[in-house]
C-alpha cells in the first residue's frame, strides 16, 4: 500500500482538497510525479489520461463526475483536451472546483479559447 495516497486520502477529507487532472500522459504523469495523484477506497482515481483511445464520452463523464466531487477543489484540463468538451466547460458555472486550463503538450496555450479566463476579464472589465 501507498502511503502517500494514504496520507493524501486523510489530507483531502480534513484539510485540504484534490487538484483532478485531465490530460495527456506525460502532463498527467508529471502532476502524478509531484504526488497528487489519489485514489479512493473504491479505486476512482483524480486523473484521465487522454491518448488515441480516450472517446469524448469518456472525457465528458470524467469532467462531468470531477467538478461534482466534494473533495476536488480544481480541475486542470489541458487546453487541446478542453477543446473536445468546450460546450460542458462553457456551461459550468460553479467557483469550486475551479477550472485550470493550461496547454497542451504538443499545441501551445491559446488565451482566447480559454473559457474561464475570458469570464474573469469580462468581469474585471478587461477588453483584451
């Protein structure tokens, strides 16, 4: 047994909570890496990992079953990911978890197709 997912498991329900991740194996894998990773008593992990095979229904339901768990406090998705699913983030309209896109590992960030960022600046007022 991990006992770091051990202690990230007890961290998550008293003190703290969980970043989810949604992207492609090596940014998965580094997040995974710098320890947060967790996966409850049921085996439901915080992360997908989208490759080739990964259907748009599967990231749909990832996304969807992430921004309802009590215990995710931000969903990173990598922008290229996003992208497929753009209509659910556009709808999502809750503070927490919050929604981080950041890029893509072989596609640079594009700040106009981010959809959280675009809210911010239209609320502080910022044109560009």
């Amino acid at each position: 047994r991990d006992t770091r997912t051990t202690t990230m498991a007890a961290g998550a329900g008293q003190d703290g909570a969980l970043l989810a991740l949604i992207g492609d194996e090596d940014t998965v894998t580094g997040f995974l890496l710098a320890g947060v990773g967790h996966k409850d008593f049921r085996q439901n992990t915080n992360f997908l990992i989208v490759d080739s095979k990964t259907t748009t229904k599967m990231i749909e339901q990832s996304f969807l079953s992430f921004t309802q768990r009590d215990d995710v406090a931000i969903v990173v998705i990598a922008q290229n990911v996003a992208n497929e699913i753009r209509h659910l983030i556009e709808r999502y309209d809750k503070a927490i978890p919050a929604i981080l896109e950041i890029p893509a590992k072989d596609q640079p960030y594009d700040p106009k197709q981010d959809t959280m960022l675009t809210r911010v600046k239209t609320l502080l007022g910022i044109n560009n």
